[in-house]
C-alpha cells in the first residue's frame, strides 16, 4: 500500500510539473543567458582564448597604446620580444600608456603592462611581474577567471533581463569583462604558485632571480605610501608583498644564488627622427653705384 502511494504521489507531481512547466516562457534573451550559462560548464580552452582576444580587444579600443616607435614600446619588446610562444602560447604585448602600476594576461596569450608599472621597475624586475602573469596563464588561472567571469555575468543576465534578444557576447558585457580582467583576483595558492613560475623563469633563462625579492620589495613599500589604496586594492588576493619578497630570497639562498639586488636605471634609446632639411637659395643682386664728379 505504502509503495502504491509513492507512485501515485510522483504521478501528481510529474503531471503537475509537465503543466507548470507548460506554462513557462522564456524569452530569447533569458533563453541565450541560459545557455551561456550551460557552455560555461563545459568551458574549454579555446572557448577562454575567444573570449579572451574578444575582451581584449575591446580593452584596446578603450585605452591608449604606446605606438612601435614609443620608448616604452621598444623597451618591453627588448625585455620580452624574444619569449612570443611558448608553453603552447602565442604570446603578443601592449603598453598601455596609464600611470597606474599593474599588468595582466589573458587566456589567449595577451599581454598588457601598464606604463606606471615600467616606470618604477628595472628590466629585471619587469620580467619577474610579467613572468608572474604568464605564469597564470600557463597555470590555466586565467582560463579559470574568464570562465568565472563569463558565468557570473549569464547568472546576471538570467535574473535581471527579460527583455529582447542577447547577442554571444554583447558589447556591454565584453566591458564588464575586461574589467574583470584587468582586476582579476586569484587564490592565494595561484598567485604563489606564478610567483614560482616567475622565479623558475628567471632562473631557467639566466636572469638574476634577486630581481623577484627586488620587485616585491617595491610593491611592498608602494602599499605604505601615496598609492597605497591602488596597490593595496590591486593585490588583495595575492599574499603580503613583503612575504612573497622574502620567499623570493628564501629560494635563491637555498639555490645558492642570492645576493643583493642593485636596481638598475633602464636605459631606452629613443627613435632616430630623419628632419628633412631645405638649402635655400639666394640669389645676390649686385648694385651698381655710379658716381658723378663735379667738375
């Protein structure tokens, strides 16, 4: 008897819910954030690298880019112009001209240093924060973020509009996107872990690893001073600078490398400029001047 009842019970409620649900619409929007939600689960790596230039792209468009002749242009291309593939990357870089001190990486395998960040860092040290961004890529971190990213906004999009037809990926959205990008918080172990990516890097390709307790070192004292909030804000996520410089130095005692670290003065030549010059010509005229004696 008991069994007889649980059947008739699911019975009421399977029709009950084909009725329901009969009744349900969704509107194309609803329908197109439902299933950026569904790919969102099932997210591969090319879907983050298309997503990833999209945003990125859009970012571009939005910020000033320090042209091929600029000096800062060509100061990061000497300090990263021979690292454009690897680790099953195609890597490309971009100076954003913007006195912030930051710089990020996509899953596509773009790279943006912010101007501010290049002016208080040596070439050393640029490497190991640039290094450390590679490293979330390599380490799928920012395929895991834009994926995050991506699901939160189809969540927003499935409860707050109900309205009209969605495009993939709207404008709007690529916006909120790259604002997501740019103030990507991590795990605490992910940033540690590309912090020994960034060592590792350093180390494998001859660099001078104390540059990584250096660079650190000078986040850290960022965080006591006028930018404190920025810096403060922009590393939230990561472990306390001071203790990510002295883990740094930490690995390169134990590597028998450490030594203290000189920061240097980057030195950039600036482009040669051709002025074409103009010879004139002038012409002399000579007068002649007659003069006439009294007699």
């Amino acid at each position: 008897m008991k069994r007889k009842w649980i059947l008739f019970v699911a019975l009421i409620a399977f029709f009950g819910f084909s009725k329901a649900n009969a009744q349900i619409k969704f509107d194309d929007k609803a329908l197109g954030a439902l299933q950026k939600g569904v790919t969102g689960l099932t997210f591969t790596d090319a879907d983050a690298a298309k997503l990833s230039k999209a945003t990125v792209d859009k970012l571009d468009s939005e910020h000033v880019i320090a042209g091929p002749t600029d000096p800062y242009t060509i100061r990061l291309n000497k300090i990263f112009g021979k690292y454009t593939s690897g680790y099953g990357y195609t890597f490309n870089y971009k100076v954003y001209i913007i006195k912030d001190v930051n710089a990020f990486a996509t899953a596509d395998g773009s790279v943006r240093v912010f101007s501010g960040l290049m002016d208080i860092m040596d070439d050393n040290e640029l490497l190991v924060v640039i290094g450390h961004e590679i490293g979330h890529v390599v380490n799928h971190d920012s395929r895991d973020a834009i994926k995050a990213a991506y699901q939160k906004e189809a969540m927003i999009e499935g409860v707050a509009s109900q309205s009209k037809t969605v495009a993939t990926v709207t404008d709007s959205e690529l916006g909120k996107l790259g604002s997501a990008m740019i103030d990507c918080q991590h795990s605490r172990k992910q940033e540690s872990e590309a912090d020994l990516f960034a060592y590792n890097f350093m180390k494998k390709n001859g660099y001078d690893v104390n540059a990584a307790e250096s660079a650190f070192s000078i986040l850290a004292k960022m965080s006591e001073g006028t930018q404190s909030d920025f810096i403060t804000r922009m590393m939230s996520s990561h472990p306390d600078s001071k203790e990510r410089a002295e883990s740094a130095k930490k690995r390169a005692q134990t590597d028998g490398l450490y030594k203290p670290y000189v920061h240097q003065v980057a030195v950039v030549t600036p482009t040669k400029t051709t002025v074409k010059t103009t010879t004139k010509t002038t012409k002399k005229t000579t007068t002649k001047t007659t003069t006439t004696k009294k007699k």
